[in-house]
C-alpha cells in the first residue's frame, strides 16, 4: 500500500502480508516491483517481519526468553534476504521464537538483492539474553561486515562455549572464522568461501548440512529450508520438525538431513 502523508522528503511502502500459508508468511516488499508505482528515485521500502504474535515489541519478548525455545538471527546490510526469509519462518512454525536482530539499530536494512528488512533489535542489546540457537545467515558482503563486529563476535564466543546451538550457512561461518570460533571442527559454508576456511575448519564439500557438536552450517540458498528444518528438530524435537517438514510438503526421510 503507498502513502503520500510522511513526514519524510520520500514516500514509504508498507507492505504487510500476515502468516500467510507460503514461505514468505512475514511482510515482504520487493523493491522490483514496486517501480510500477512509484519513480525509482522516490522509493523508501520497508519490510516488517509480522506474524501473529511475533510482531510484539522486542523489550516484551524480551522478558519471556525464559519460557519456550528462543532463536537469534543475526543479520545485516547486504546479508541474504531468501535465507532470512526461510530460516524465521521455519522456526517460527516449530514454536520457536525468533528474534530478527540487526548490527547497530532497528532501521530498515537493504539485503543483498534489494530487499528492505526491518529488524527488532539490535546485537548491544540482544546480547544482554541467552538463546537456545544463534542464526548467522550468508550474503558475501552482510558476512564481511558481521565479521568485523566486536560485540557479535564477543557473543558468539561466550554463546558458544556455554554449549549452545551456533548455526552459520552460506557465507555466514566467515563470521566464525574471523572469531576463530570452534576451530578445528567440521564445517561447510558455500563453496567458494572454502580458501578462506579450509585453514581453520576440516572443510566438508559432500554434505549439504554438517553437524559437529553445537555447530552446525550449510552450504546456501538452495539448502536453507533443511538447514532450517534441522534446527528446528534440534532445538525442537524431531517431531515438530517432521509436522513442519509435513506443512511445507516436504515430508521425506531426508527432510532434516
């Protein structure tokens, strides 16, 4: 929906699609699409992650990460919107909660394809919680960016060694290595990001999903809906994953592998 009454020199376009039954059941405006409408030039996109009740105030949700399972994920400018997209609401529909976190506030943020997403909170304070699994997704630049993060990078370490799920895909363990986080473990990323990570991980190139204790990676776009769907049975249950894995019409023996 488009409107004209902003304070701002430019419009903004609020598009909200709420838990609906596809993939994408939180808010998404494509700034493709909407040059039909509006000038190029006079494009403000926001997107607002909406589903239900996971659209509540991040200090709210805040004072309930005692109760139930709890998800993080990390994101930035030029990380990878479909990744972003999949991963929260396939944890979303395991009964996780989901807390879409952004480096520094909580403004829109472009993506890597020119998608706007509006994160909850930001990584100062989201850090002050413990999750049961911390989400870094790829998208080359979002990734170099993350990894120079000190408070990320902070986080990530004591996450870790307090023996909680960290799980990176795409180009997103380059934020672990840059951290030396679990070195020597087993680990993928995206296949072109093996130079940088051979020398510190025993680099799997045969497995779409690798698991080595509390870490767990994968590979890209093209797989995050089982990385997803394998986070979901860990932190979950393997039942919950397996009704998800049914909702989404991938009920198979390999839904979670």
């Amino acid at each position: 929906m488009y409107s004209n009454n902003s304070k701002s020199s430019l419009p903004t376009c609020n598009y909200y699609v709420e838990h609906i039954g596809s993939i994408t059941n939180f808010s998404i405006f494509l700034h493709t699409n909407i040059k039909r409408f509006m000038p190029e030039d006079a494009v403000t996109v926001q997107i607002f992650l909406i589903n239900g009740e996971h659209s509540r105030n991040f200090s709210k949700k805040a004072e309930n990460l005692k109760s139930g399972k709890t998800a993080l994920l990390v994101f930035t400018e030029g990380s990878g919107e479909i990744l972003i997209a999949v991963i929260s609401d396939i944890l979303r529909r395991a009964g996780i909660e989901v807390s879409v976190c952004g480096l520094c506030d909580s403004e829109p943020t472009k993506c890597s394809k020119d998608v706007f997403i509006k994160p909850e909170t930001s990584i100062y304070r989201a850090s002050k919680y413990k999750y049961d699994v911390v989400v870094i997704p790829g998208g080359l630049e979002g990734a170099m960016t993350m990894a120079k993060n000190q408070t990320l990078g902070k986080y990530l370490e004591q996450h870790y060694k307090e023996g909680r799920l960290l799980a990176a895909i795409c180009c997103g363990p380059l934020v672990l290595g840059a951290n030396h986080i679990a070195a020597g473990c087993r680990l993928t990323s995206y296949p072109a990001r093996k130079p940088d990570l051979e020398k510190i991980y025993k680099y799997v190139d045969d497995e779409i999903i690798v698991q080595d204790g509390k870490l767990l990676t994968s590979r890209g776009p093209g797989t995050a809906m089982k990385f997803a769907l394998k986070i979901s049975e860990i932190i979950a249950g393997d039942v919950k994953a397996r009704e998800v894995a049914k909702d989404i019409l991938m009920e198979d023996d390999t839904c979670c592998k």
